[in-house]
C-alpha cells in the first residue's frame, strides 16, 4: 500500500508493541483530575455562582483595582529589569571565561532554590533602613523596604533566573562565524549587536521576560515581607486573597483569584502572539 | 590553513577581534556591572540569612533550633516532603511514559496542563482547596458530617504542596525520554521481557539522573513552598507549621535570630540543592534532558 489509508478511521493513539498504555495514561489523567483540574474548575465554578452584578462590584472595588495594578505593575517592571540584567549575565556566561565561572552560573539558580519566605526576610533585613543596603540609600532619600520600591526588588530576585536560563542556552548556539561574516563586510561592533545578535536572542528574551512576568504577578512569599502592605498603597493582589479569606469573605477571594488566572491568561496569550510575531519578523 | 591570522577566526579559538568580541574595557565593565548585579541580589541575600543567624553567637542559634515548636516544623516539612515527593515522582513516570512512548491525540494539550500549576499563582493553588473543603466548601459539610479533617491538617498541607510541585518530575522526564525514542524498549521486548522488566531494566536506568534531577527540584519546592501551604495551613503552631510558615511567625514576633536559624536550615537545603544540581549537570549533562532550570 503506498496511499496512505486516509478513511481508515480515526485512530485515538498510533499502534505501539510498548505496553502499558491505558494504565499509565489512565493513571496520569485520574490524577491531573483528582489534584489540578477538579480543584481549579471549582474554583471557575463558585465564580461564576457569584452572577454578574456581585463579580463586577468586587472586580472594580478600589481595593481589589490597586492590588491588581500592583501585582502586575510591579512584576512588569521587574521583568523589565530583569531583561536587561538578566541577558547581560547571560551573555558573561556565555562569552567571557573568567574563574569560578561555574560558581557563578550556580549562584543564578539560587532564586529557584531558596524558600520564598526565607528570601522575603532576607531581602527586608538587607532593603530596611538601617540594613546593609538600606543605609547606604537612606541618606539619598530611597526608601526601598516597606514601600513599592520594596515589592519591585523582591520580584527582580525571583525572576532572574527565568530570563537567564531562557536567553543562555540560544546564546550558546549563536554561530560565531556569522559575527565574522559581518566583521569582514565591515559591520562594527555595535552592528553586529543590534543587527545580527539582538534579533536572533529577541524571541527567547520574549519568552524570559514573560516567565519573569507571569512568576511574580502570583509571588507572595518573597514579597509580603518587603511590601509593608498598606491598603491601596503596597498591597499585592495574591495577599488580598489571602485577606479575603482571613475574613471569611469567600466570594471576593474566589472573584479575585478567577481575574488574576483571567489576566495571566490573555497575558500568555498576548506574549504567545508577540513571540510568534517576533519570530516571523527575526525568524 | 597555516595561516595563523586565519587561524586565529577558528570558533574555538578565544578570538580578541574588536568585531568578534568586545574591547578589554568594555569586557571588564560588562562583567563588573552583571557580578554586582549578581552579588547584590543573589548573594548578599544569602549571606544575610547566616549572618543574622548567628548575630548572638552560636549558643543562641542552637537554642532556638532545639525549640519544641521548630523541632515540630522540621518534622512536619520532612513528613510532607516524604509524601509530595514520592506521589509526584509516580505521577511524573506515569506521564512520560504515557506522553513520552506513544502517539496519542491531544498529547500536546496534557503536556500543556500538566504545566499548569506553575502559571497559577501559589495562593490560587491553596484558594481552591479552601474553596472545596472548607467549611463553605463544596465537600465542607460531608467532610464535616464523617469527622474528616483536610484542611488546616496535614491533609490540607499535602494536598497544596503536591499541587505546586506536581510538573516538576514529569516535565524533566518527558523531553528526556522523547529524546531516546522506544529503541531500547522495543529489543528488550523483542527479546521477550515483559512490560515490567522493559521498564525496570531498561527504560529506568536510562533516565535515572534526569529522574533524580526533577526529584531534587521538587524535593526543594516542596519543602520551601510557603503561599499555598499557608493558605491551608491554619498555622496552628506545634501542629500545622511547615518550616517556612514557622519563619514567618517567628518574624513577626521580632524573633530575629529565631526566624534566621529556621531560615539557615532551608537556605543549607538551598544550597545543598545547587551543589548536587550543577555535579548532576557538570557529569551526566547529555543523561539529563536539554531543560535547565525552572
């Protein structure tokens, strides 16, 4: 047979001699049902028992719009930060050979690897007024601990490691031959950088900083030390939840935890086009 | 080839070109911005968690590491650890088996789902089962009908640590065993072993470092996760306090040194985690899947 069976009938999987199909895959879907989907679809379910009027008054209370434009105020500008520091220690790593490079290619993961909340103390006894860094810009009028200032600096330690463990592995794969290439057609340095590197790392920084971006619009351990928490002020929208619920007030932390996973996903989906996008006009 | 000016274009070769790599002092100020960058971030933060441990001297780090309640912390981080892990690992050979073995349709969509729970905020993962076996909940009333206690116990802690750390082994094990395709597994069965042995014999031992790489990564999150945990936990102290939650309550009491010494042990984990991560990547690179990180 040469022509493929086109009308043989739909086939749910390819035949395969390796057994253990149905158990495994059975297992592995019980268990996402069990853990993941049944728990979240809930969580979808009793928001949307809250009818249209409720979920409004709730989504547009001044409160909950502040903590929101926080949490993803906050994170954006991290990423940002993160974005620029985070492909310059890549590019380091990846170009210049210095000892203890190793050492230092570990260090970035300690983000990944320190607990939350033991970031979070750390960062504010560092960031208050009179700790290590925290002195040094009192004097100039910086107050970083207990302020915005504070939540963005948080988000910048947790999202490092996105950005760099994203841009690294495609800058290793930059082909020096064609930097030569340019270099012998008379591209200079700065060419070369914008015009050739840039547009070949700017998908993977894409998705670095929408990592970067997606981790600290959820964080809440890291951050609530350093925030202060004020009302309207410092006031990050995972800790509104967690507000919410102290007070027994179940529907406005369902309403507000349903428009954070509402946001992180068109968000997704926005950086999904933007990456596609940018793959088609660097590709 | 001779040449050495041509030579010395080789890719391998550390090429000191001004249009290949940078100028010395714009290489020397690259490198100082992103190390300050690194030490004041990522270092000094770590740092700081020793030095505030041991501020009142080592007598009082030891005390406050042999309070009753801490010892209690530790025990319970330990037992949950012991329980998410293991479930996880299950999980996650199941699935690559499943995902990673055959061609199935809408393989790409349960390889997007079981990513989820690192899009989702970590307050959300322990808000839903608040919102299914609370008091309010969808099975509050049943639970509390059978006397059954999930939340604010260690059911609860299981359940949301297991939530977040759920990807972690499956999403090291499935690109791996893509990668090594059913060659193995299919001589071995040639050969007459069954499923079993296949899988025991052959298909384990291949990916036993990716394996224990994605068991050190959520071995790490689930015995430093702190949103979701706090969510369900109740923070009952000396009974439902992991060692992070146990942190933060030994922090607001102005129990600096208290709150350090808890924090030491987790940064040690921390630490421990980084070094066993990069000996696994420096020896079985190529044995470990292409993912790095996250």
């Amino acid at each position: 047979m040469t022509i493929a069976p086109a009308k043989a009938g739909w086939r749910f999987r390819q035949p395969s001699v390796i057994p253990g199909f149905g158990l495994t895959l059975g297992f592995s879907l019980a268990y996402l049902t069990l853990i993941i989907l049944i728990p979240l679809s809930g969580l979808i379910w009793r928001s949307a028992a809250l009818g249209w009027t409720d979920f409004w008054a709730i989504a547009t209370d001044r409160r909950t719009l502040n903590a929101l434009e926080i949490s993803f105020g906050a994170a954006f500008i991290a990423a940002a930060v993160n974005v620029v520091f985070g492909t310059l220690v890549a590019w380091v790593l990846v170009r210049y050979r210095f000892p203890g490079r190793r050492i230092v290619d570990a260090m970035v993961d300690l983000p990944f690897a320190l607990p939350t909340a033991v970031a979070g103390i750390a960062l504010t006894t560092l960031y208050a007024p009179n700790g290590w860094i925290g002195h040094l810009l009192a004097p100039l009028g910086i107050k970083v601990a207990y302020t915005p200032l504070g939540i963005v600096v948080a988000l910048v330690f947790i999202g490092l490691p996105f950005v760099v463990r994203t841009v690294q592995p495609i800058m290793e794969e930059i082909d020096k031959e064609v930097e030569e290439a340019a270099a012998t057609l008379g591209a200079n340095r700065f060419q070369i950088i914008t015009r050739i590197l840039f547009p070949g790392l700017a998908p993977a920084i894409v998705t670095g900083f929408s990592l970067a971006f997606a981790r600290g619009v959820g964080e809440y351990g890291s951050v609530i030390f350093i925030a202060g928490n004020l009302p309207y002020k410092s006031e990050i929208a995972p800790l509104l939840i967690v507000i919410r619920l102290e007070e027994y007030n179940y529907p406005a932390a369902t309403a507000i935890a349903a428009i954070m996973l509402l946001l992180s996903f068109l968000m997704l989906l926005v950086i999904n086009l933007a990456q596609s996008w940018s793959r088609k006009r660097y590709g | 080839m001779a040449d050495p000016e041509i030579k010395s274009y080789e890719p391998h070769h550390e090429s000191q070109s001004a249009a290949v790599t940078e100028s010395l002092p714009v290489r020397l100020l690259l490198m100082a911005v992103a190390f300050a960058f690194l030490v004041i971030f990522v270092l000094l933060p770590l740092i700081i968690v020793f030095h505030e441990a041991l501020a009142k001297g080592l007598g009082a780090y030891t005390e406050s590491l042999s309070n009753p309640d801490t010892r209690s912390a530790i025990r319970l981080t330990l037992l949950v650890a012991a329980i998410a892990v293991p479930l996880n690992v299950v999980f996650g050979i199941s699935a690559a088996w499943a995902i990673a073995k055959f061609e199935f349709k809408g393989k790409a969509f349960l390889t997007t789902l079981i990513d989820l729970p690192f899009s989702v905020s970590p307050v959300i993962s322990g808000l839903v089962y608040v919102l299914l076996f609370g008091a309010q909940g969808l099975l509050g009333e049943w639970l509390k009908a059978h006397g059954i206690q999930i939340l604010f116990a260690v059911p609860g802690i299981v359940l949301a640590t297991v939530f977040v750390t759920f990807p972690f082994v499956a999403r090291e094990l499935i690109p791996l065993m893509q990668e090594q395709g059913n060659g193995d597994e299919e001589a071995a069965l040639s050969l007459g072993a069954n499923g079993w042995q296949t899988f025991w014999y052959v298909t384990l031992p291949n990916v036993k470092w990716g394996l224990l790489y994605g068991v050190l990564l959520c071995n790490a999150r689930s015995m430093g996760e702190f949103g979701a945990v706090s969510v369900v936990s109740g923070h009952i102290r000396g009974l439902t306090n992991t060692m992070p939650l146990h942190v933060e309550i030994l922090y607001n009491e102005y129990n600096a040194v208290g709150a350090f010494a808890v924090a030491s042990l987790l940064a040690g984990l921390a630490l421990v985690t980084l070094v066993l991560k990069t000996l696994l990547e420096m020896r079985y690179g190529a044995e470990i899947a292409a993912t790095r990180g996250h």
